[in-house]
C-alpha cells in the first residue's frame, strides 16, 4: 500500500459528496418528514430537537462522501479499495432505507434490525478504510456514533409504542 498524496479531482470529489448527499436527500423526500411521526407515536426519552437531524445529516453525508472519495483516490491495491467501496455503498443503501422503514412503513422494530445491520456494515466500512487511509476510517467516527444513538432512538421508540 502506497499512501502518496494525489492531486485532489475536485468534480469527482463533489460527485462523491453530492451522491451521499442525494442519498439522505430522496430518503427523506421517500420518508415524507418526520415531524408528525412523534405526534402519533410517544418520543423517547433524550429526543433532540427536530432541526438538530437534518443539520447532523447532512455534515455526515458529506464526511461520508468524502471518505469514499479519499479510499477510491487512494494509492492502495484496487483489491484493497474495490471491497471497501462496496462496504461503503452497501451502507450508503442500508441507511437510506433505514428511516423509510422506520418512518414511511412505521415498522419499528424491523426497522431495529436494520439499524443494527447498519452499525455493522459502518464498523466494518471504517476498518476496512482505516486500513487503506487511517483518516478516511476515522473521519466516520461520528457517524458511528450519531447511529449508535439513533439505534437507541429506534429501539426505545420501538419499545414504548
């Protein structure tokens, strides 16, 4: 692995941010809001503010977009990087049907096991890039952790309705 520095492609680098944006996007355009989920539905304890989601979002998106960006710009071996992209893309798909199960469909406690599936598939997307650029893997940190709150989220609303 030869980790050299490349000339940043800044077109490929906002075609990577703005399909993880697009990602996020379409899933809450599918999702039709969440603002009068928890009208119907009683909130869990520790719910943040409705504004706080999309603004979070949309910063991780974007890190996400730009760690894949950084893995498939790498100097790695392409057997290294192709596996680790579909991790990433596989993720990308898995979170974007998360809220549509957990929102559009209501189906809370499926959408638990897809939560959970998601936090695997990030973990292993973070050690999978970690070992072709340590920063591309550790830039995703808060997103593990922002979906390992949302887990909570999904598990406790999923327990109390």
């Amino acid at each position: 692995m030869n980790n050299e520095k490349k000339k940043i492609n800044i077109v490929e680098l906002l075609i990577y941010i703005i399909s993880a944006e697009l990602a996020g996007v379409l899933s809450a355009l599918l999702t039709g809001g969440f603002g009068s989920f928890f009208e119907k539905y009683r909130e869990p304890p520790l719910l943040p503010p409705a504004w706080l989601f999309p603004a979070v979002w949309t910063i991780l998106y974007a890190v996400m977009g730009i760690s894949a960006y950084m893995i498939k710009n790498s100097r790695a071996y392409k057997d290294d990087i192709y596996p680790a992209l579909k991790t990433y893309w596989t993720q990308l798909f898995v979170n974007f049907t998360w809220s549509i199960v957990f929102f559009r469909l209501e189906k809370l406690w499926l959408s638990v096991g897809i939560i959970i599936f998601l936090l695997v598939l990030i973990v292993k997307m973070i050690v999978d890039f970690r070992r072709i650029r340590p920063t591309a893997g550790n830039i995703n940190i808060p997103y593990l952790v922002w979906v390992l709150f949302a887990s909570y989220l999904n598990i406790a609303a999923a327990a109390i309705n």
